[in-house]
C-alpha cells in the first residue's frame, strides 16, 4: 500500500485503488485558477508573489484567469469601495462551483484605516471569504501562506459540501443563488 499526497493507494498487478473523493481532492488543489480581483498596494504584493522569487507556479497556479468563468478562486487584494461592491459580487457570482475566495490585507477584510462611508468594512458583507490573510500590505510570504491553507480547505472539503443545506443557508444570507 502506498501512498500519494495523503491519499491511500492499493497497487497490484494490473490495477491501481484509491477513495475517489481523495484523488479529485488532490488534483482540485494543484490545479487552482486565480482570478486577481487587485486595487491598490496589496494588488502590487500580489504581482510579487507572482514573480521569479516567489512563484506560485509551483502551487499550480501558473495561469491566471481573467475570466470569473474560468477560475475556481477569487484573490481579492485592496480596498473595496462600497460602490465596487456589487461587481465583486458579480464576478463572484459569475465563477462556476466549486468556488474559493482568499481576502488579501486589512483592507479586503476588514476595510483596514479606511473607515469612512465609502469603503466597504469587509469584503464578507457581499460574499463568503474561505481565507484571509492579514497584514497593510502582507508580505508575498503572507499570501503563499494563505494560498496554502485554500489548498488544505480544497483537499479536505468533501464534493458533496457544495449540496448541503448549510452551504445553501450560507449563500441565501448573501443573496446568492446557490442553485445556478
């Protein structure tokens, strides 16, 4: 019996067994497709996590998606103004399940030392965050880590989670649609 990534194989002869839930748990988390929803200082550490010293292309994240469509996680780095508001919850809206959503800095997750009437306090008022990474602006270190810990959730959430009644409460709370 062996073992790939934490998931338990049977090999023998001619054949090879494994929990199913486990290999496309594994393959979701190296292949994740980021959507860079960037603003401002944080967006600019985001481009450096990107870069030759950092490279997030060992986590699989090689392409960056432009497209809500074709991606599976939303990376939202910077301030979010209240009136920019209903288009991340757009984009969001537009990514196809299974979906993730990493809030990078102070600002995204808390609207950070902008507390005025026009920042939004948090991008978890218009739609569900999975990680957030702290930090005015985190450091590329920062946000690897979060990368991380999105690819734990990915490898441990079971395929059916998206199907519960929880889930399905979770985004009726945020006026979305979980049936699309």
């Amino acid at each position: 019996m062996g073992k790939i990534e934490d998931v338990p194989v049977i090999n023998g002869e001619g054949f090879q067994l494994s929990v199913l839930d486990k290999v496309i748990a594994t393959a979701r988390a190296n292949s994740v497709w980021p959507l860079p929803f960037a603003t401002s200082c944080c967006g600019i550490e985001y481009m450096a996590t990107m870069g030759s010293n950092y490279d997030v292309a060992r986590f699989g994240m090689e392409r960056m998606s432009f497209s809500p469509r074709q991606a599976d996680l939303l990376i939202v780095a910077g301030t979010i103004s209240k009136k920019l508001a209903p288009i991340l919850k757009q984009v969001y809206e537009q990514m196809a399940e299974p979906k993730w959503v990493l809030s990078v800095g102070a600002c995204a997750s808390s609207g950070g030392i902008f507390d005025t009437y026009s920042v939004l306090q948090g991008i978890d008022r218009v739609i569900p965050v999975d990680v957030y990474v702290p930090g005015c602006p985190p450091r590329p270190e920062q946000i690897i880590d979060g990368i991380m810990n999105i690819h734990k959730l990915v490898k441990t959430e079971s395929l059916r989670r998206r199907y519960t009644d929880e889930y399905k409460h979770l985004m009726e709370s945020y006026n979305i649609d979980s049936n699309e």
